[in-house]
C-alpha cells in the first residue's frame, strides 16, 4: 500500500513542517499555528546554471509589473563617497527611490543596512526596480522571500554528560563571557531558565537596545530587539510560538533543577553554554515568518552590537530553496559577519530525506542536521496476538487500564482526510472506546489526539509513514498514544487487516535511555549536495535534534495547569540541533578568551568542529539514517558526522580560510563576474583570481572526476594549535574508484601556530562508475593525541 506517493495533498500535508498545533493555556485556547506556512512568492530572479556555468538571464522582478512588493536592494558605494553617519547612508539608499513615501503614506524604505549587505529594504514594484537597474551602483535587487523556523514539531532531551561531555573539560567556563545572537521568534522573559543567576557582569561596552517591555532584559538576555517590516517597536516576547525560546534555552539556557514534560526526562536543564549572554534579535513571526528584510535587519544589529555567534535556525523551504548564492540574501549577511569574526551558525532544513534539500550551503555558514539520541519516551502498543511495538508518548497517564480494547482504522480505504485523522474525518465511525490509528501528517499529531478523543476515542497509535522511517517523537499528546515507526506500522496494519476483531492496549514505560542505534540521522534532516556551492561538502555536521527538550512558554499536555514560566517541551527539528553547535562554539571561544589564546577565525572554529565529528555512534558502528531501513548515512546526509563538543575544543590542527580565499572562490563560481562578488565584499572587487570549490582550505573535500581519466590535485594549509612539537602521519580511506596520493604523509610539527601546507592529487582507478554517483573517503591526520580528519566526497 503506497497511498502516500500517489496524492499532492497527502504528500505535502505529511510533511510535519506544515502542522499546526494547538497548545491550550488555562482557560483560553492558543491557535498555535504554524511558523511553517507555505508561501508563493512572485517571482525570484534568477541565474541558470547550465553545466556548471553560470548564465546570467533576463532579471525577473516579478510578473505583475504594478505590484508592490519588498525587495532587498543591493547598492555599490561610489569610491569617491564618504559617508560620515548613518544619515548620509540612508539619504544615499533613498536616493534610488522613486520617491518617499507609497500612495497609502507608508515609507518605501523599510531597513537602510550598515553592515549585513550594502544596500536597503524597500516597497517597489517590479517596474520600480527596473527603473533602478540603470543607476550608478545598482548591483542587484532580489524579492524579499519568506523563510521558516526550521522544528517539525516534536521533541528531546539532550543528555549533557553523556553525549558531550564537554563540560569535564577543564576549563571550558560554560561559555561564560561570549553573546550568542539569537534571530528567531523572540524570548520567553521570565523562563528560568533565562535567569541571570551566577552570571558575570555584562561584556564592557554592551550597548544594545532592549525593547518594551523594558524591564525584562536581566544579566542573562542582554540585548531584545524585534525587526517587523520597518517597525522595531513591538516586544520581542515569545509566548504565541515558543520556538526562539527553546533554541535559546538549548543554546544557553541556565541551570534549571527540576526540569521536565509531564513528568518525563527528570533532571538539571541547562544549555550547551549556560554562561553565555542572549542577545535577542526577534526576526520571525507567527504572520510572515522570517522574512528577508527583518532577519538583515537583525543580522545588521546584532553586528553592531557584537555578538560572537549568529544561531539561525530558519531557512527556506521546497520549491524556494536558495540555488545560487546571489539570490540568498542571508547568505549576504553571513558573508559580512564572518568577516567580522562573528560565527554564523545555520539549520540545514528539515526537507529530507530527498536529496538536494539544504537551507543553506555557504561555506561560511555552519550547516547543522539532526540525530537523536539515545532517549525514548516509551508508549508501548501490545496488539491482540501479543506482539509488542515500542513507541513514544511524553503523556504517559497513570489511570489508564489495562485492558485490551478493539483497535480500529478510519483510514484503511485510503481517505486521505482519515489517514491522518483530520478534523471531522471521523463523524459517522465509531471510535468510542476504542484505539484508532492514525498516521502523521497534515495536522500537528497532538490535533489528532484531540480530534480522537472529541469522537470517544480511548488512544490513538500514530504512525509514520515511509520516508518518515523510524524517527518518533514523545509529544505532550491529550490522550493515552503511541508514536510508532513506519516499519511498525505496518506490521500493526497487517495484523489489523488480517483480524476479523483487532484488539490493542497501550501502556507506558517512562524514560528509557541507551536506545540503539544512536545517535542516528532524522529522516527530516535535509541533505547535500548543493549544487550551486562547488562541492563544497553540507551540512557540515550533525548534532542532537529529535526530540529536544528545552524552555518553553506555556504549559503543554491534556490538562495543561495554566500558566506557569517554568515549563519544558519536547521539540525535533534542525531548529533543535543548531542551538546545540552554536553553544559549543560559545564554549570554544570561552575557552581561548580566558585561556588568552589567540581567538580562532570562524573559519578555523569550523575545522575545529568538522575535523573532529565522528562518523561512528555509540556502538562504534556507522551513523545510521532514520529514513531508510537499514543504510547507513553518507557524506551528503551527515556531513563529517556527529559533532562532539570535548574533541573540538582541542583539535590539534585547524584549516582557516584567508579572506582573499573566499573572495576567489566566489569569483569561480560567479565566473570572474565582479559585479556579483562585489554584492558580498561590498566594495570595488575585481576578480583577478578564481579558485575552485574544491581549492577553498575548507576542513571537508569536495572533488568532482568526470571521467575515468580526471586527474585533480588539491592543496591544504593547517596550522599547529595542539602541542609545540607534534607529529601526525597520513591516514587515508580511498573512495571506491579513486585513488589518493600526498605531497607527503608526514606533518612534523616544531612550534605553535606553524603553518603546513600539502598537496593532495585524486586519480581514478581506470574505471568511472557513472555520473550522478558519489562516492566517500576520509583522510585523518593522527597523532599520538590527535585526529584530524577531513571528509572527501567525490562527485562522479
Ligand atoms: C510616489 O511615486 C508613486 C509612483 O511613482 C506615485 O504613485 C505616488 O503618488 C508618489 N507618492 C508621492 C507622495 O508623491
Ligand atoms: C568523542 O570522540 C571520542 C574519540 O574521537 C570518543 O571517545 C568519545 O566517546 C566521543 N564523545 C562523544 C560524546 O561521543
Ligand atoms: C548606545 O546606543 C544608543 C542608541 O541605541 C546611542 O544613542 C548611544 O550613543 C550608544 N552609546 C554608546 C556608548 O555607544
Ligand atoms: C508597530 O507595531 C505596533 C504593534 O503592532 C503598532 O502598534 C505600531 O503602530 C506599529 N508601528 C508602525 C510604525 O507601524
Ligand atoms: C543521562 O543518561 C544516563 C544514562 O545514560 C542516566 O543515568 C542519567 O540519569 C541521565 N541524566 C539526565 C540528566 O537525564
Ligand atoms: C478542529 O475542530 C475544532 C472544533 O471542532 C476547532 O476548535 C479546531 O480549531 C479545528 N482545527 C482545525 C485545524 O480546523
Ligand atoms: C540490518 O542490518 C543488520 C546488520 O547491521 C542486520 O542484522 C539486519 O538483518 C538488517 N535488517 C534488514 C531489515 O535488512
Ligand atoms: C577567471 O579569470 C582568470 C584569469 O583572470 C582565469 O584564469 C579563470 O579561469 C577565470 N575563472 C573562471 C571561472 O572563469
Ligand atoms: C574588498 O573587501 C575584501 C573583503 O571582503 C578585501 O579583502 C579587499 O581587499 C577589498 N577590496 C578593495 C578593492 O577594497
Ligand atoms: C576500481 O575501483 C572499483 C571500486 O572500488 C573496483 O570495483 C574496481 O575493481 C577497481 N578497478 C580497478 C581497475 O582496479
């Protein structure tokens, strides 16, 4: 039975980034809808890529041509031009402009950027901005896109000390001193988990704004600002989404006895860097998403401010993912801060598992997917012949009997509406007092629990589809229910399907951990390559991000106690794995700052945290993925593998990026055309060198060998930071086909911050497998006490 593929609506509504959800508080009910709308945009410009050449088309601003519209307009400063302030600058900006003011009395301009790009946010129409493209240093204007927070609405919790562990680390001072930026949906104030409790004074110099309610920002949230189509006045509180208020929290939240979803996952909370400072940059709303001229407008500010880290867990969804880096206009702004030194911190999307689905693909941009971990939340269903399924529930009610009741399936025609048990779907069947199965999708799951239950239903099964696989999720569900992998499911329709009267019971098992394999990639986490970034190898890494459990606004579960600020919930997204790398950075540059050591470039954190991932889980067995039954995960579905905090704060050796570097690399994949470059350096760039992809000192190696004959050789640059004197030898995992040779297979290290560089030349074995495969190896430098490795990918 393969209903799944066949119908537009139940492929699209089964994706669990389009649910709603309802969270009921007290008395009054939250329409807690989505961040996750699909929106259709007018048009993109856009840029052909045709055999790895960029053609430059016809600039499309849109087809009505008297349709007002936000675009970000990137401007190219006069050399001649001095500009004193911020006023000169937006009078330049204005300057392009038809005139001020639209016929309603609205401004045009919306954001004038400092920093994030060089250029503006205005309401034009297409025609508008057509006329603009004659003007003296027009570069280049791309309709605003609508992005989204990247949770799928789910839930976990991370076990610190047995995942990371990086708190054993000596020394690693829980980020204290170092301000995560955080651009998400705003923060839930008074979440004790945001508590200024035994943190250090605010840095020196800190002046960011904290908006109304003014009171609210502590010695924890040093800076909240909100950024809504021009308008900054509106609080940056979080209590109608709870999204930034759970990335925040597993980023930095404090210290927090207690913590706990309906009595499940009982423990300290606490965030990667509880130390760290929270600066809030309010970019995403429950209306318009995360929209391109609010999250510029938050990056430009958090610049300003000087944050260390950006922790951005939005991104664009199918069919508008980013392919070309020219329309990306946060890609724009993530260029400027990682000039700054600022580390941007990225969610790779939860579009998997197809592939070619990433949110992001800069390789300035850290590029995080998600895994589980180790925990469940267990719902165990018993079926009528007593087989028993393992699934999970975070409601896991005392009183329920344990009695078998009969078990029925509204959507066993095929209805899509009863497959997922919609609102309605299931007037006119009898579900009173018995177990009804139900399959993710087109409604948040806990909705299909209060629709089961408003029809009499005792429980409901929920259950994955295919490409859904074996990740489950222990929601806060208002019924006795049982979230069951796909490969469950459909053993438990058998059994319904060949039982004249199917019985079930679902009884709950609490907290279990040590839960095999783990950690394992989501089925959601979206996957490489991205074609348009020269091989360069994304996401980067993966980190814990099913069923995720941090601070939250609002009570959750079927009798929720009213409000109360200290609340946890169970979430899953790539939304939830970022926050984990973002606190790890904080941690790392905590560490060198009071160790007074040379603060590492954003690029050298990156190696940092690519070259020490492990590719192994806790079995010492391969990263499995959740989405198909028995594969292990690769190169494009991974990244390097799993992030792990301890070895990262002590690499060995780093390969950093060298401004100019980049500035090559974006002039081979703009082929030499300055005019785009310049978008990024904002400045008078003129390719006079062009590296490829693959050329870049990036930690990971991306190698396209078109033929049986490709020949490429590759150079790599690494620098000391572990012992003064240290000697690693090569080790070297030849993808199948591929042969790999060094400049040499030694690296003897004499003293601190020496510089390496080797060359590495990739040969075919005489045969070529095809185009379109892939292929994966590994070459790791090791040392009596270090490993550093790179992953290869090679695209045949
Ligand atoms: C601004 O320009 C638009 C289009 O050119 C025009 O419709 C509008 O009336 C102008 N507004 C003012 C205040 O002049
Ligand atoms: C980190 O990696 C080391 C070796 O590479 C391994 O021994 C350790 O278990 C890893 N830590 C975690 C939390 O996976
Ligand atoms: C702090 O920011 C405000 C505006 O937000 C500005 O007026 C003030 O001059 C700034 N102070 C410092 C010391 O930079
Ligand atoms: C900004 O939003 C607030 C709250 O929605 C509203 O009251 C105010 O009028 C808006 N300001 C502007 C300039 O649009
Ligand atoms: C972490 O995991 C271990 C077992 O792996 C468990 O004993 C411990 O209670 C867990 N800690 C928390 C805070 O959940
Ligand atoms: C489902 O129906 C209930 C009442 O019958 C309503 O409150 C709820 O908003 C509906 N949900 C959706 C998604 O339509
Ligand atoms: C999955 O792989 C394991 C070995 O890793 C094997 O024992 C098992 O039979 C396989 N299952 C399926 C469904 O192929
Ligand atoms: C860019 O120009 C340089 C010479 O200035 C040339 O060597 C290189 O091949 C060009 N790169 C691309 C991608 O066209
Ligand atoms: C432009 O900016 C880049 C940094 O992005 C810098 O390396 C380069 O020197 C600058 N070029 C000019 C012409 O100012
Ligand atoms: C090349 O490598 C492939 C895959 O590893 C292998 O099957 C094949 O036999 C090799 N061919 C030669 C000529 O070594």
């Amino acid at each position: 039975m393969n209903h799944c593929k066949t119908s537009p609506s139940w492929l699209f509504g089964l994706f669990p980034q389009f649910f709603q959800a309802t969270i009921q508080m007290g008395e009054s009910k939250f329409g807690f809808a989505s961040f996750l709308v699909l929106l259709f945009f007018l048009s993109f410009n856009s840029v052909l890529m045709v055999h790895g050449q960029l053609l430059p088309i016809v600039s499309d601003y849109g087809e009505n041509t008297n349709q007002i519209q936000t675009y970000i307009v990137h401007v190219l400063k006069p050399e001649s031009s001095n500009f004193l302030g911020a006023e000169d600058l937006e009078n330049w900006h204005k300057s392009f402009l038809p005139n001020t003011t639209l016929d309603t009395g609205e401004p045009r301009l919306l954001y004038s950027y400092k920093e994030a790009i060089s250029g503006f946010a205005a309401r034009l129409t297409p025609e508008e901005v057509r006329g603009m493209e004659k003007m003296d240093g027009f570069l280049r204007a791309n309709p605003s896109k609508r992005l989204e927070v990247e949770t799928t609405y789910t839930h976990d919790l991370l076990n610190l000390s047995t995942l990371f562990g990086a708190w054993s680390t000596s020394n690693s001072f829980f980020g204290e001193g170092i301000i995560i930026g955080v651009l998400d949906t705003g923060i839930h104030f008074p979440h004790p988990s945001f508590a200024d409790t035994g943190m250090p004074p605010r840095p020196r110099g800190w002046n960011a704004s904290c908006y109304l309610p003014r009171r609210s920002c502590n010695g924890k949230v040093i800076g909240a600002q909100s950024f809504k189509l021009g308008n900054t006045t509106i609080p940056p509180t979080d209590i109608d989404q709870g999204h930034g208020t759970h990335v925040a929290g597993t980023a930095a939240g404090n210290f927090v006895d207690n913590a706990e979803v309906l009595g499940q996952a009982p423990g300290k909370a606490a965030g990667m860097a509880p130390k760290a400072f929270i600066s809030v940059y309010k970019v995403c709303w429950k209306d318009i998403g995360c929209e391109s001229s609010g999250i510029l407008a938050g990056i430009d500010k958090a610049i300003q401010d000087g944050v260390h880290i950006l922790q951005m867990s939005f991104g664009a969804r199918p069919p508008y993912l980013p392919n070309s880096f020219d329309e990306d206009d946060v890609a724009v702004a993530t260029y400027s801060a990682m000039q700054k030194g600022i580390f941007p911190c990225t969610a790779a999307g939860n579009n998997g598992p197809d592939l070619e689905t990433l949110g992001h693909a800069a390789p300035w941009d850290m590029v995080v997917g998600a895994t589980t971990t180790d925990r469940r939340i267990r719902a165990t269903v018993t079926l009528g012949d007593g087989k028993q399924f393992h699934g999970e529930s975070a409601y896991q009610p005392t009183t329920v009997t344990n009695k078998f009741l009969p078990l029925v399936f509204p959507g066993s025609n095929g209805r899509s509406d009863q497959l997922s048990c919609k609102n309605n779907s299931l007037n006119g069947i009898n579900v009173r007092n018995k177990i009804v199965m139900c399959y993710v999708g087109d409604i948040a799951n806990t909705e299909k629990g209060d629709v089961v239950r408003n029809a009499g239903g005792a429980g409901m099964i929920l259950m994955n589809f295919d490409i859904l696989g074996f990740t489950t999720s222990s929601e806060p569900h208002h019924l006795p229910a049982s979230h069951v992998s796909d490969k469950d499911a459909i053993e438990i329709r058998d059994y319904f399907a060949t039982n004249a009267t199917p019985t079930a019971k679902i009884t709950f098992g609490g907290t279990i951990f040590g839960v095999r394999p783990a950690p394992a990639l989501a089925y959601f986490s979206s996957r490489g390559p991205a074609r348009y970034n020269g091989n360069i190898v994304k996401p980067d890494v993966t980190a814990p991000g099913v069923n995720i459990l941090s601070a939250w606004p609002v009570e959750v579960g079927p009798f929720p106690s009213g409000l109360k600020t200290k609340t946890f919930n169970f979430l899953s997204g790539t939304s939830m794995a970022t926050p984990h790398v973002s606190g790890i950075v904080a941690l790392i540059m905590s560490k060198l700052k009071n160790d007074n050591k040379r603060i590492w470039s954003t690029s050298e954190i990156q190696s940092a945290l690519i070259t020490t991932a492990n590719t192994f889980d806790l079995d010492g067995k391969p990263i499995f993925d959740e989405a198909t039954l028995n594969n292990t995960a690769n190169i494009l579905q991974r990244g390097a593998g799993q992030v792990n905090a301890t070895n990262a704060m002590d690499p060995g050796l780093l390969y950093n990026i060298e401004t100019d570097d980049y500035v090559a690399y974006l002039c081979g994949i703009f082929s030499n055309n300055s005019q785009t470059v310049q978008i990024f350096t904002k400045n008078n760039t003129q390719c006079t060198r062009s590296i490829s992809g693959d050329q870049l000192n990036y930690p990971s190696i991306g190698v396209q060998m078109r033929s049986r004959l490709a020949r490429t050789t590759i150079s790599r640059t690494v620098t000391n930071v572990g012992d003064a004197r240290e000697i690693y030898n090569a080790k070297i995992i030849e993808p199948p086909f591929v042969k790999i040779y060094l400049s040499q297979y030694r690296l003897s290290f004499t003293r601190l911050e020496q510089q390496i560089t080797y060359s590495i030349t990739f040969t075919m074995n005489g045969t070529h497998p095809g185009s379109g495969v892939i292929g994966q190896g590994e070459l790791s430098w090791v040392s009596s006490k270090h490993t550093v490795t790179s992953p290869i990918y090679i695209a045949f």
